[in-house]
C-alpha cells in the first residue's frame, strides 16, 4: 500500500473526528481503515470496558479488589490507551463510580476510595503509554498532584496546548506543570474557592497563549489578581463570565492584541474599569461581545471611537448591532440605538 494512500485517508478521517457514526462505519470496511480510523475513534475514551482489557494484570487485581469485573476476558485488538490525546479526570471519575455503583451491591461502602483506586490504575495506564497529551481537564484535587508526579508526566504534557482547571487545585500541581508545559494555547479558569499560588507561575511561563476562559462561580470577589497581570501578550481572545460578582477588568488595558473580547455579567457595576479601558487602543479587535448587560453608553461609544475601526461583529445583550460596517456608521449607529433604548 503506498504511504500517500495511507496518509490521504489519515487526513481525511481526521476531518470526521466528531463524526463518530462515520468513524464507526469505516471500522467495517477492511483492516487498514480499522486501523486508522480506531486510533481517531479513541483519542478520547470510549469505552471503558474494553480500556480495562488494556490493564496489566496487577492493575486488573487491584480493580477487581474494589469490586470492578471485567467483563471482557478477551486480548484487546489494539492499545486503545495509546490513542488518547484528550483526557478529562473528572469523566474518568465519574464513569468510575458508575461501574463501580452497577456492580456492588447498596450500599456503596467505600466507594469514594475505591473509584479513587481505580482511577489511578487507568491514569498509571494511560501514562505509561507515552502517549502526548492535548488537553487535559481537571477539577479533582485529590488526582491533580498525583497525576503531574508519574515519571512519564514530563513526556505526556510536554505538549499540551489546552488546559481547563479549578485555580484552588494545590500548588504542587501547577507548579509541575509550569516547569513541564509552556506551550498552552487555550486555558480554561473556574473560579470557586481560593486561588492557588502556583497558578501564577504557570501563567508566566506560557510562550504561546492564544485564549482564555474565566468563569466566576463564587460569591467572593475577584480584585487585583496577580496572576492576571502576568498574561502574555499573545492572548488574542478572552472571554469573561463574571455573572453578578466583580471583577477587575483592569488587566485587559495591557492585552493590546486582543481579536475577541467577550464579556458577560450581569450587573452594570461590574463595568466599573471601562472608565480607563475606554481610552486604550485594541487596533486589532474584531469581536466585541457583551453576553448580558453592557458598560455605561458614553464608555462604550468612547471605546468605539477608539477601537471601531477593524470590528467585524458588535453583539448588545446578545444582540448583533452591526457586521462588517465602518467604524463611523457603526458608533451613529450605536447613538441612535442608545435614544431609542434609554
């Protein structure tokens, strides 16, 4: 079989990755697109009945020390473990104490330890494979430390170009993961409870940022935060969903490179710095979002004045006001948008 066939139908499968049904269909037609299209199939887990069968036999005692069976005796076809490029702990949790809850009997005694067995043996499986990691989604403390501190961590992550976290995970997490992963590309923060120190570092070390996510979900108000100041220049998209809790929105004076900005809260108050951010030039916006409610109108025609020029979209409350109009026809028409609203 000559290799442009094989890799012509590599990059074509890789366009189907979210089309699974197809994906499943080309399993059928002969081994080589088995072959190709299993490995897209399983870059995130999809079974894990058959992920056990990839265990090693100690592993395999251990879970059926917790009360997990393995229902498939047979030898895996393939090291689907191997494939997986995208990996959330907190589905593997979850999926864990599913079959733990179907196969013991009520009630549950320890079942929080033993998912929590169990789920390392699947992480200690997944990184033995060597395997490079994409994105990774964590909220779990309890596996955070744990999982950064495999000696195959370091060849797993070196990669890792998405990150979707609590910032209260302990410190030792983010600190490994500073001193193994400066390539991220797409960070996701959940604000809940306290912030960790090392999440700062992490921050700092990052060469290649393009997007990030804040998401408040506390009641405690977000002011001044250090690690925020430390975002790189290359930032180019941010999106913020304050809700009704404040923030400070000053750091985004110094992310001049901005392409999108999307910003949800909803109370009026929560726009306090737009008093200074409708001076600052983003000559390079394109998307403007505000989600619910927006800043003070003199703040925003201001800030259009300054930054209309290269915008493509401009949303109110979700609602598109203007695509692809110069920036002067677009702050008229903001104004006579404003009479007819206030």
């Amino acid at each position: 079989m000559p290799q442009f066939y094989v890799d012509y139908l590599i990059e074509i499968f890789e366009h189907l990755e979210k089309d699974k049904n197809t994906l499943y269909s080309c399993l059928l037609v002969n081994r080589l697109w088995c072959e190709i299209s299993v490995r897209i199939l399983w870059t995130d887990i999809i079974n894990y009945n058959t992920l056990f069968t990839c265990l090693p036999n100690e592993s395999k005692k251990i879970l059926h020390e917790n009360g997990i069976s393995i229902l498939n005796s047979k030898p895996p076809m393939f090291n689907y473990a191997s494939f997986c490029k995208f990996l959330s702990i907190d589905d593997i949790n979850c999926n864990i104490r599913k079959l733990i809850k179907k196969q013991l009997p009520f009630p549950y005694h320890n079942l929080k330890n033993k998912t929590h067995v169990v789920s390392q043996e699947i992480l200690k499986l997944l990184m033995s494979q060597n395997f490079s990691l994409k994105e990774l989604y964590i909220t779990t403390s309890r596996l955070s430390t744990a999982f950064t501190s495999y000696p195959e961590a370091k060849d797993c992550l070196k990669n890792l170009s998405e990150l979707c976290c609590y910032p209260n995970l302990n410190t030792e997490f983010f600190t490994q993961l500073s001193e193994i992963c400066h390539n991220i590309q797409r960070l996701k923060l959940s604000f809940e409870k306290d912030i960790s120190n090392g999440l700062t570092d992490l921050i700092s070390t990052q060469k290649n940022l393009k997007e990030l996510e804040i998401t408040h979900v506390s009641n405690k108000e977000l002011k001044d935060l250090i690690l925020l100041e430390k975002l790189p220049d290359t930032l180019d998209n941010l999106l913020i969903c304050g809700r009704n809790h404040y923030m400070s929105l000053s750091f985004i004076a110094k992310l001049t490179n901005l392409k999108e900005l999307r910003l949800a809260f909803f109370n009026n108050d929560c726009f306090e710095d737009f008093k200074k951010l409708q001076y600052i030039t983003f000559s390079q916006l394109q998307l403007l979002k505000f989600i619910e409610v927006s800043p003070r109108n003199d703040y925003l025609i201001k800030f259009l004045e300054n930054n209309g020029r290269n915008l493509k979209e401009f949303y109110i409350e979700n609602f598109l006001i203007y695509t692809g109009c110069s920036y002067a026809y677009h702050v008229t028409l903001l104004k006579s948008y404003v009479k007819k609203i206030f």
